[in-house]
C-alpha cells in the first residue's frame, strides 16, 4: 500500500476480488469509541466497565487541554465530562464537538451525588433539555450507545456498497494529482486513475496517470 513513482505514474493496491484474508473481519462493523474526563481514570471505572460491556472501546483524558488534543487527533463517538476540571471549564467541548456526529454528557456534582447534562446527540446541540438522575442517565447511556452502534452499521454498509464498483476489468476513477519525481505532488490538469487486475490474487493495483501541467 502506499505510492510508488514509476514514470509519472503512482500505483496504489487495492485489496478486493479473490482476497480472502479475515472477510468476515472487514465486515465488522467498527467498535464505538468513548472519551471519559475527570481527574483520574479510576473515578470514571464504573462507567468504562459498563461502556466496555457494551462493546465500547474507552479512553481517559485527565485535563481539559488534554481533552481538547484527543478529541481533535482522534475519532470519539461518546463524551462524558464532568462541567469542570482544575485546569479550567469544559464547557468550550459544546463549540468545539457542535456537528461533529459525537455525542456529550455533562456531569454536574450536587449534594446527594449528581445530575447529568446532556449537551450534544450526535453532534447536534440539546444542551438546556432536562438533567438526568443517574438512574435515568444510565437509560439514555443505553439508548446513545445503541444509536451509535445502528449508526456504525449503516456507514459498514456504505462502505461494502461501494466495493462491487471496483470489481470490473477496467475502472476510471478521477485524480487532480499525480507524484512528481524531483519535486513531489503537483496537481494537474485531466489526471486520471486507471485500476486494473494483477495475476492470481495480487489484488487491484490502481494506477494514477498525469494530464497536462
């Protein structure tokens, strides 16, 4: 995989056809991904084993910048933070996650333990609806959780549609680039790519051809 420069051409291998290797594994759907904030990640054990249970791969941030980092380098589908650590509000998590397609809980500490806030369903912002006792949180954890994995399936099922298109004896696909030997990628006026079968079960090697400069 990768590219390769070969006289203006740059190659890229494409597993499909005859490749059998762990087929049922590529049509997983993807595990959903959870970010828990709070000062360390033993305060948040209860909730990672019950997220794990439910097949959810768990992260832990400890800081609100190193919140921040995670969520910009990484894919999340679930945010629970408390309101505020140490180092500063959390509530800039509502900006910087709005249409993001990641939902966010608010935790929020009161006498008798505490509320939870939702702030973000699937990127859209509903912070301002009524707070959650922890049994009802817990509810709405399920539900998230559940709307998150029909969500992983649909897009598994985007994705295996648009394998068959590449099972031809010749597809064209569009490229405004190609890889210039002596001073890297250029874009290019009528590129194109070319995906063409390799013998036995080498796979699809797709080929990207420059136009004019």
């Amino acid at each position: 995989e990768g590219r390769v420069r070969e006289e203006g051409y740059c190659r890229l291998r494409v597993k499909t056809g005859n490749q059998q290797e762990s087929r049922e594994g590529a049509m997983e759907p993807r595990r959903p991904k959870a970010l828990l904030i709070g000062e360390s990640p033993q305060g948040s054990s209860n909730l990672a084993k019950r997220l794990q249970a439910r097949g959810c791969e768990c992260e832990f941030a400890v800081s609100s910048q190193e919140a921040s980092s995670m969520l910009r380098a990484e894919r999340f589908d679930l945010v629970l933070s408390p309101m505020r650590l140490r180092d500063g509000s959390l509530f800039s998590l509502i900006s910087l996650l709005d249409r993001s397609g990641i939902t966010l809980f608010f935790s929020y500490i009161v006498e008798d333990g505490c509320w939870w806030l939702p702030a973000l369903r699937h990127g859209q912002n509903c912070f301002g609806s009524s707070a959650l006792r922890p049994s009802q949180f817990i509810a709405a954890l399920d539900e998230a959780i559940e709307e998150i994995c029909f969500l992983a399936v649909m897009e598994r099922n985007s994705l295996q549609s648009v394998a068959p298109r590449l099972r031809g004896s010749l597809t064209t696909l569009p490229s405004p680039w190609r890889e210039s030997p002596s001073d890297g990628p250029e874009y290019v006026k009528g590129a194109g790519a070319v995906a063409t079968k390799g013998g036995g079960t080498e796979g699809w090697v797709m080929t990207f051809q420059a136009g004019e400069r």
